[in-house]
C-alpha cells in the first residue's frame, strides 16, 4: 500500500470519528469516501468508527458500477451516490454524508434551505436544495442526489440526512459543519417569524468575497519563496562569535596563571635575598672574636704591671 493511500485510509477513519465527536452525526449512518488515483476510497458498512481500522476501507474502481470492491469489508450502503459524485464532479475530492439533527428535520419536512444567512454562498448558490426520496442505497436516491447537486456542493435528502463534497476531505467536512449550522440558523428562525432573506445581488457579492474566505485549499496558499544565500551570512558570523567566545576562557586561564608566575618569582627573590643575609651574619660572627683578642692582650698586658709588688721589698 502506497503512503499516500494509507495516510487517507487513515484520515477518513479520523474525520468519521469527527463526524460523531461534532455532533453532525451518530451512530454509523454517516460514511465518507475519498477520490484516490483511479478508484474511490470509502467507510465500510456499519461499523463503529473507534474499531475502524486502515485495512477495512474498502477500495472501489470509479468506472465500476457493478458494486465490486476490494477489502475485507463491504462498502458503504451509499457508495453509489459516492461514486457518482467523485466521477462526475471535478471538484469533488472527497465526500460526506451524515444525518445531522437540523439538516435531517429541515428534509423530514422536505424544506431546502434558502439565502437566510450570507454563509449560503459557501454552497455554490443561494439555497441549499432537498433532494426527494428514495430508499437508501438505491440507484434511485443517488440520481436524486445529483441531481439535487447541480452546481452546488451540498444539499439535503429527503427524509434522510444531507451530502457535502469537497475538493479535499477536511473542505468537505467543513461543509457538512457550515450546513448543519445555518439548518440550525434557519429551523430556529422560523419559530420567531420566519428569515428575512437576503438578495441574489447580495449572495452575489458574498460569492465575489468568498475568494479569500473560508478554509483554503493548499493549492491556493502561495508557496513560501527560498531564502537567498546572503541569508546565510548570519550564521557564519553566529559561528564565529561562538568560536571566539570558545576561546576567551583559555585566554582568561592564561591571564590567571600571571599571578603564580609573579609568586614564583618572589619566592625565588626571596631565597636570594635570605641567602645573601647568611654571609653578612657570617661576618658579624667573625668580627665579634676579632674584637674580643685584643681585649684579651690588653689584659694579658696588665698583669706584669700588677707583678711588680717585690718592688716593695726595698723598703
């Protein structure tokens, strides 16, 4: 299975929870199907949304009509309608159908919705049509359906629920939204009197301002044009600046070994300094006895003159 194939598998499993989880539908009386390549992609039939799986939405050839799928699972009740739509519309790249509670009493009443709010527009015209009845699943209803859908994007079925394409799955989903909105608008509009409605020149230039309203398609975003190459510049510069602010702490441990050096040198002052002091020491020890000798001759000297006393005997 292609990528591409299995990421819409699995979009239409989260759109069909979305359906239920928006209050436009209940159950598993909605389905969704989606355009791929040359066949069509849809719901399986009645199965609860939160045990859908990618493997069981079945795949349908577009110019099938004889109800052969692939799949373990059937289809669908309605792929008919499906298939019509996704074959014969251009436009249409996916489709939704669900019985929303405003849309499904407007069309029990068989009332179509007319230009009672300017989001009309967002269907293609000025009213929302209500297809007529048929059985479920029929060929019948599917042609009623269609034809319901001539140049617009939804309508509503009988007695039934309502239909909403979209050139994309998430398009059409805000289709089936927006219409269960304004049925909602309208159903409540008529319990105060009924809708002032709004001209076709009116709807006219909603359509006109429609071209950039609304959730847009990708292919209508402008894409995002290349950055030049100067753009670049800035982060060479960003790199250098970072390389240089790399370095800056190996100069500071530098600048931070001066002082070691400085302390290094004074110790070694310093042992100089001492040793020049032990000779000077030395020298003052050697001048202290030098000192002392002659005092002692001097004293040595003194005593013949004290031995002089048998001078004395002369008299």
């Amino acid at each position: 299975m292609k990528k591409a194939e299995l990421a819409l598998r699995e979009e239409i499993i989260a759109r069909c929870r979305e359906m239920n989880s928006s209050g436009i539908n209940q159950g598993t009386s909605g389905n969704i199907s989606v355009r791929f390549e040359d066949k069509m992609l849809i719901s399986p039939s009645a199965i609860p949304y939160d045990q859908m799986t990618p493997e069981m939405i079945a795949s349908v050839g577009l110019e099938d009509t004889s109800g052969r799928y692939e799949g373990p699972l059937k289809p669908s009740t309605e792929w008919r309608f499906h298939q019509k739509l996704l074959r014969g519309r251009p436009d249409a790249g996916a489709v939704v159908h669900a019985h929303p509670t405003y849309c499904t009493t407007l069309a029990i009443a068989r009332k179509e919705i007319p230009s009672c709010h300017y989001m009309i527009a967002a269907f293609g015209g000025n009213n929302v049509r209500c297809a007529g009845y048929a059985t479920f699943g029929s060929e019948e209803l599917s042609e009623l359906a269609i034809d319901a859908m001539t140049d617009r994007t939804a309508c509503l079925l009988a007695n039934h629920g309502m239909i909403a394409i979209g050139e994309t799955l998430a398009k059409a989903m805000w289709r089936a939204i927006e219409l269960e909105t304004i049925a909602k608008q309208y159903y409540l509009s008529l319990a105060i009197g009924g809708p002032v409605l709004l001209s076709d020149a009116a709807i006219d230039d909603t359509h006109r301002g429609f071209a950039g309203y609304g959730l847009q398609d990708d292919a209508g975003k402008e894409k995002p044009k290349p950055k030049p190459r100067a753009a670049k510049k800035p982060a060479a510069k960003a790199a250098a600046a970072k390389t240089a602010a790399a370095k800056k702490p190996a100069t500071k441990a530098t600048a931070s070994t001066k002082p070691a050096a400085k302390t290094a040198a004074a110790r070694k002052s310093a042992a100089k300094a001492a040793t020049a002091k032990k000779p000077a020491a030395k020298a003052a020890t050697a001048r202290k006895p030098a000192a002392k000798k002659p005092a002692a001759k001097a004293a040595a000297a003194k005593k013949p003159a004290a031995a002089k006393k048998p001078s004395a005997s002369k008299k």
